[in-house]
C-alpha cells in the first residue's frame, strides 16, 4: 500500500474508533440496542466534520481489513466498535434534564407535529445545543424546524427522557409539550368544505309519484271542489238516466 494512502487508512481508523468507541453522540449517532450504527449515516455525520468529506463506503472497508479489523465487527450495511466505552441505559429516566432541549424535524412534518406530537419507530434524538439539534436534522432535511420541547411539563404528565452523552432520547411526546414557528397557511392542510344537504323536491319532469298542489290546478272546477272532474263514462251515465 502507498504511504499516503496508508497514513490515510490509519487516520481513519483511529476516527472511527473514537467515533464508534467512545463518543457517538459527540457526532449526533445513537446506536442501536447492540451498538451498531447505519453506515449510511456514520458517513452523514462523517462529511460534517472538516477535512473527512472525502470519505467513502470504500474506505471504511479499507479500515475493515486492515491491521486494525479487530477492534470492528461489521455487517452488511452497519458497523460497531468491537468494545465500547459508552453507555446507554433506556430503563431509568433520566435527571436533572435541561428545562428545554430542541428537535429538528422535516418541513413536511410540520403540520402533524404541532397537533399530534412527536413519536417515531425509532428514538427520539434531542439536544440541548441547537446547533446539533439542526445538525441531525439536516440529515433528513435541508432545511428543517427546529422546535423546542418543554422537558419539565413533559416529565410531570410521564414523558420519559434518557440521557446519552450530551444527546437525550425520547419514545414520544405530546404536541402540548412541543413549542415551534407557526405552520405557514400555504402548507396547511386545506379543510374539505362543508356539504349541505338538500331535500329533492318531486317534479313532473323527473317522473314517478309527485303531489299536486291544488291552488296550482289549471282545472278550475278542481280548485273549487278538490275534487277529479267526472270522465265521459260519468257524463254517459248521467245522460241515460235522464232519458228513462
């Protein structure tokens, strides 16, 4: 292996194992309950830092077979630290939490998030620095909402906070507990407008059964007496009777 390209391989290492190792949440990373992170999103938080925008999916698999393959496990599409320096404990709630920490979310979220709160199949990630709360938000959005949450009401009503290194994680947290910018009116969900409904009234036109109102009949003897004018089989009768 080239110099250069070796010195470059073990600089690297010795980054992801402070990563990895020690301080994952100094770059905004949880791991998962067995301590692996997404490579996908060690290399997001990678190309945040100065000088390591370079760095490949190759790379790391450089690092991987090289002299320090050890001190990693990897599979598939994540990887760990084979030991790990760090803790994180998701049974005890945490204390003495900041009266505020901040979240930043998906623009298109914005709407739900301000009436229905935050919860997601993953943990909730908060910080009590805003620039690492928008940091991590960049990740899954250019721009995206950074909204505070109110730590001390939510923990009086059982929400739930646990601290890692300098991130705290939630499972969820009601919108009453969530401060933000107003959605803007133009991505509001628009309401579907209100339908009244209206009887049919008969008509001669559409056919079948309709009533006659009789203040309305042409028929003059009708509107006098309410009653149907006699046909020719009456006006027959009557004739015969007058001639016996």
């Amino acid at each position: 292996m080239h110099r250069k390209s070796q010195i470059r391989v073990t600089d690297l290492s010795r980054f992801l194992i402070y990563i990895l190792a020690h301080r994952p949440d100094e770059f905004g990373l949880v791991p998962d309950s067995v301590g692996f992170i997404a490579t996908k999103e060690l290399l997001r938080a990678i190309h945040e830092e100065p000088g390591w925008g370079y760095v490949r999916e190759g790379h790391i698999r450089e690092v991987l077979i090289g002299k320090d393959r050890a001190v990693f496990a990897w599979e598939e599409d994540r990887i760990r630290a084979a030991e790990k320096r760090w803790h994180l404990d998701l049974q005890t709630p945490s204390e003495n939490i900041p009266k505020i920490l901040f979240v930043a979310i998906r623009r298109k979220a914005h709407v739900h998030v301000m009436e229905k709160g935050l919860f997601s199949d993953k943990l909730l990630v908060l910080s009590p620095d805003r620039d690492m709360s928008l940091r991590i938000g960049r990740r899954r959005d250019q721009k995206p909402i950074l909204l505070e949450v109110m730590t001390e009401a939510a923990q009086q009503q059982g929400v739930a906070f646990h601290a890692f290194g300098d991130l705290y994680l939630a499972k969820e947290i009601p919108a009453e507990f969530i401060s933000g910018p107003p959605v803007p009116e133009e991505i509001r969900e628009p309401q579907p407008p209100k339908i009244e409904k209206t009887v049919p009234q008969p008509s001669i036109a559409s056919g079948g059964t309709f009533v006659l109102d009789v203040h309305r009949d042409p028929d003059l003897s009708r509107r006098r007496t309410g009653r149907k004018p006699r046909g020719w089989k009456e006006d027959s009768r009557k004739m015969r009777r007058s001639k016996g």
